[in-house]
C-alpha cells in the first residue's frame, strides 16, 4: 500500500466539517507548491489528485481559487508598475553619472593639457613640470599597456590586416569545408547574409611595432595617452 503524498496537508476543516477555504486557500497552496519537488515519481499521481482535492473539489473552491489568481496577478502588476519606476530612476540616475563623468573627464583632460603645455616631454615621453598647490601635486603620467590601433584609413587597409565574422546554416558549412568551387562559393555568399569586417589590431600591432616597422596603409599606432596624477 503506497503512502499519500500528502499527508501532513490535510484539507483544514469548519467545526461542522465543511472545508475552510477563504482561511487556507494561500496556505494550501504553499504547502502543495513546496511538496511538488519532494514528491517521487511513484506519488506523483496521489500528489496531483491532493491537488485536486484541495483546490478544486467544488464550485466555493474554484471560485476562491480564481480569486486568489487575480489577487495574484494584480500584485504581479503592482510590482512590474514599481519596478518601471525604479528602472526609469536607475535610467535617470545612470544619465546623470555619465553626465558627470564626462565632465570630470574634460576637466582632468583640460589639466592634462595645461601641465603638457608647461615643459617640452623626456625622450621617454615623460612630461616633468608639476602644477602645485596647498596640499596638492598635479602632474601627468603616461598609460601603461599596449598603444592602441588608430584606423586611419579603413578604405586603405589591406585584407590580411582585417578579419571577417559571418553567420551560416550548419548544413552551408559542411558543404563549405567539405568543397569549394564557383557554385558553392555564390550559395555560400548568399546563405550568410550580413558580413562584418573589422580590422586585426594584433596582426597590425605586430607589424606597426616589428624591428623595422612594416607599414601598414590606413593604420598607425595612436598617441600615447596620459593620465592626471594627484599627490
């Protein structure tokens, strides 16, 4: 004889033994909720006939049961209504941030520039004046890290600087790998629709910093950039 898959919930009862469903309609369900993943697969049918019994055994229940769903959904609502405020606040708040920080980064940009303008830079590239203050040193110090790829022409950069991301059929791309001639090629340009190219900032890295320098048409190494120190 199997055992009931619910029988710690029994059905809460009136004095007169009528089944109490405004009082425990919430409560039934959380206990029926959290049994749902305990139950095994040989009590899940007693489990879902538990269900029915405590739900919708009759009209009363059915009805309290509709109720206590719109009851839901409406608090459902009420918290999406809330969090579309907050989230138009956090947008808000994320507007004035970035606000902000484009306005300390033109300040610091337009210290960067004053103490540059003081004294000519080291052959390192170290720019020695300071602006002093009170309690305060400003000074410039170069970024670390790898100089950055300036495009200065992307009509001019050769093919093998760039690189390709395209987006196929699975059954496309077996036939590609598989064999390529001028008909498969036409499907093959056909099937991936949008083609984005960009360019290789390592390969040109490598060749703009080789000994000697390869150039590469349309491309350079940026500026070396700096940042304001305080001290």
């Amino acid at each position: 004889m199997s055992t009931p898959a619910l029988v710690l919930i029994p059905p809460p009862t009136s004095p007169d033994g009528g089944v109490v469903i405004l009082r425990s309609l919430e409560e039934t369900l959380k206990s029926l909720m959290d049994c749902e993943g305990t139950v095994p697969p040989e009590l899940e049918a007693e489990y879902y006939a538990d269900v029915q019994r405590a739900i919708f055994a009759s009209r009363t229940q059915r009805d309290q049961f509709q109720s206590w769903l719109v009851k839901r959904e409406q608090e459902i609502a009420a918290y999406l209504g809330q969090a579309a405020v907050l989230n138009g606040e956090i947008q808000r708040l994320n507007a004035h941030v970035k606000h902000v920080e484009q306005v300390v980064g033109k300040a610091k940009d337009f210290a960067i520039r004053t103490i540059q303008g003081l004294a000519e830079p080291d052959a390192k590239g170290k720019y020695p004046a300071r602006l002093e203050g009170t309690t305060v040193t400003l000074g410039v110090q170069k970024n670390g890290g790898v100089r950055p790829i300036q495009i200065t022409d992307d009509r001019e950069l050769p093919a093998q600087y760039r690189k390709v991301t395209v987006t196929l059929p699975l059954q496309v791309w077996e036939e590609t790998t598989d064999s390529l001639d001028l008909e498969l090629r036409s499907k093959v340009i056909e099937a991936a629709g949008k083609v984005r190219q960009e360019a290789d900032d390592s390969l040109i890295r490598k060749d703009l910093t080789a000994e000697p320098a390869i150039l590469v048409p349309g491309a350079t190494l940026a500026d070396p950039t700096y940042r304001l120190t305080r001290k």
